[in-house]
C-alpha cells in the first residue's frame, strides 16, 4: 500500500471510528483516546489527519450522511407518491435506528448545541437529506392538484425537520413517535385521494384551493 493509499485508509478508520464511538458512548465520552481505540490506531493520527477532534467529528458527520443517501438515493428515486415516501421515509427510519444512525444523529445535534464547529457539518449532513427529499416533492407535486399551492423546496426541509424530530422523540416516547407517524400516514392517504380524482374534480379542487388562498 502506497503512503497516501495508507493515509486514505487511516482517516477512513478515524471517521468510522468517530461514528461508531458517539453512536455508543455518546459526545461526552467521545476523545481522540476513544476514537483511536474504536479506529484501532495511535491517537496522534486523529491531530495529524484532522487537527482537532472537533473537526474529525465534523468530517466524520459530513462522512456519515454522504454514506447514508448514497445508500438510499435509489430507493427515493423510485417513489411516485406522497404516500410513498412517507412508507419510504418510515422505513428507513427503523433501518437507521437499528444501525445506531440515530442515536449517532441524536448526538451531534446535542454537540452542535455547545460546539459550534459542529453545527455547519451537521447541518449539511441533514441538507444531503433534504436536497433528496425535495427531488421527491418535486417530482411527486408536479401533477398534484396539491403542487400549484406547495413550495417543495420549504416543505422539504419541514419534511427533514419533522424525522429529524421524531427520531429524538422517539428516544423518550416510543408510543407518541409511532402515533405521529400514523398521523402523518392519514395526511399521505387524503393526498393519494386527491391525486385519484378525475379531471373535473381536480379543477374544482384547484378552484376553491385559489379561493381559498385570495381570501
């Protein structure tokens, strides 16, 4: 292995070792000691590769989520409906909570609260999400009676905003999580009941949707 093949592949550890390390023991108990013990490296590695620990946990958080989307990217792509991609959305929610991404996330938001090199790297690793999500939307929206009168772009970030919330939430409150989610399925359902409508009825439901927003 070539020198900078060998460094690649250390900053690599260093990065899984940080998520691994703040999804376990949480930000508090996280150092260049812990993280070079998860990485299974000498902890001068973690100054040489990143300078601080502050900045390899902000490289590790842009890191984690460039890995997350990419690992779904395909499966938003194929979503044709609002309720879709609430399913889509409830589904992976489970699939990163069973592989310690939300506590992970949980912990660089409560971080970024008291650490302000982490709040611009966790706050572009939830736009990597969201700049998904809005695809979707925008997809999803474009033959929706629903789409004249919606801003995918804000709504996105609410749709972000709403998991990024229920995740936490969930942590104390696993029964309210898993009402609001079913909430927010009822929603999807009278969106899909919309777009089901025939062209007549679709005109009158833009009709009093323009009324509705004049007054």
């Amino acid at each position: 292995m070539t020198g900078s093949a060998a460094g690649a592949d250390t900053r690599t550890k260093l990065l899984e070792g940080a998520l691994r390390t703040l999804a376990e023991q949480g930000i508090a108990k996280t150092s260049a000691r812990s993280v070079a013990a998860s990485a299974g490296v000498n902890q001068a590695l973690v100054f040489y590769h990143f300078g601080s620990v502050d900045e390899l946990l902000a490289a590790a958080c842009r890191h984690g989520a460039e890995q997350r989307v990419a690992r779904h990217r395909d499966r938003l792509a194929a979503v044709t409906t609002l309720s879709e991609l609430l399913k889509c959305g409830r589904e992976l929610h489970e699939e990163e909570r069973a592989g310690g991404h939300v506590a992970f996330l949980a912990q660089v938001l409560a971080g970024a609260q008291t650490q302000p090199r982490l709040a611009p790297a966790t706050a572009a690793g939830l736009d990597l999400w969201t700049a998904e999500i809005e695809k979707v939307l925008v997809r999803v929206l474009a033959d929706s009676p629903l789409g004249e009168f919606t801003d995918p772009v804000g709504l996105a970030r609410a749709v972000t905003g709403a998991f990024v919330g229920l995740e936490l939430y969930e942590g104390v409150d696993p029964a309210g999580a898993g009402r609001a989610f079913d909430a927010l399925e009822q929603l999807a359902g009278l969106a899909g009941v919309l777009d089901e409508l025939g062209p007549v009825a679709r005109r009158a439901v833009r009709h009093r949707l323009r009324r509705t927003g004049r007054a």
